[in-house]
C-alpha cells in the first residue's frame, strides 16, 4: 500500500493517512476483505510513531471503513467503499469551507479562491499523471 505524508505539512500526519486510506477504499484499489499492513510495519514505512498508526486504524474501524480481528490484523470492512463516500464528502465539504473562509479572510474574492483551488486540481492531476 503506498501512501506518502508530507511532514512539514499543516495538515496532521494522522489525517493524512486517514485520507489516503479512505481514498484508497473509495476507490476501490483497497477492496473489501483486504488485509492491510500491521500497525508496526506502516508506521516503520512511514517513519511515524506506532501510536499515530494505531488512532488511525481505530479512528478508521470507528467509521466503519477497516475492521480488526484479533489475532489476524485489520482488513477493509464489507461496504467501507459506499459508507466512506458520504462521511468523506461531508468531510471534504467542511474543510473545503475552512479554506474558503481563510481565503476570504485574506482578502481574496471567490473568483481568486476558484482559481487557486483550479491550480491546486491542475498541479495534482500533472503529480498523479507522473507516478503512472
């Protein structure tokens, strides 16, 4: 599973991963019954503390996405894929806000925000064209 966090981000390192996670089951490239890697193995991949890994699974069995057997790991969930969609957009909605609110804050028009949120779009479609 490959994930990437950005650690000089303003986003938390936790919320990163839990949006690339959900993404992934969103997506489909993690499907229902899939075994993702242990808490130790992410967090050593990701050079991050076993702990943060540990809050995002629960964070993520909470919203019904993963589920965790004893003794086998912690799988995607059946239906995390439509049940990720709503909570995700909702999400989405509200941090899209957020940054709204900022931009507003800062002085720019709505006009100004679309078109900084347009490159953001346009720099991340030439990132992801790069990787394939």
């Amino acid at each position: 599973m490959l994930l990437r966090i950005e650690k000089g981000s303003a986003v938390p390192i936790s919320r990163q991963i839990i949006g690339q996670i959900a993404m992934l089951c969103v997506s489909g490239k993690l499907k229902a019954g899939e075994r993702l890697p242990s808490v130790r193995e992410l967090a050593r991949d990701l050079a991050v503390n076993q702990n943060t890994v540990l809050r995002v699974y629960e964070r993520l069995v909470a919203d019904g996405l993963l589920e965790m057997r004893h003794g086998q790991g912690t799988f995607v969930a059946d239906g995390a894929k439509s049940s990720s969609l709503a909570s995700h957009r909702k999400q989405l909605l509200e941090e899209l806000r957020q940054l709204a609110q900022q931009g507003l804050s800062l002085g720019l028009s709505a006009d100004q925000i679309h078109e900084l949120l347009a490159k953001a779009l346009e720099q991340l479609n030439k990132q992801l064209q790069t990787q394939t």
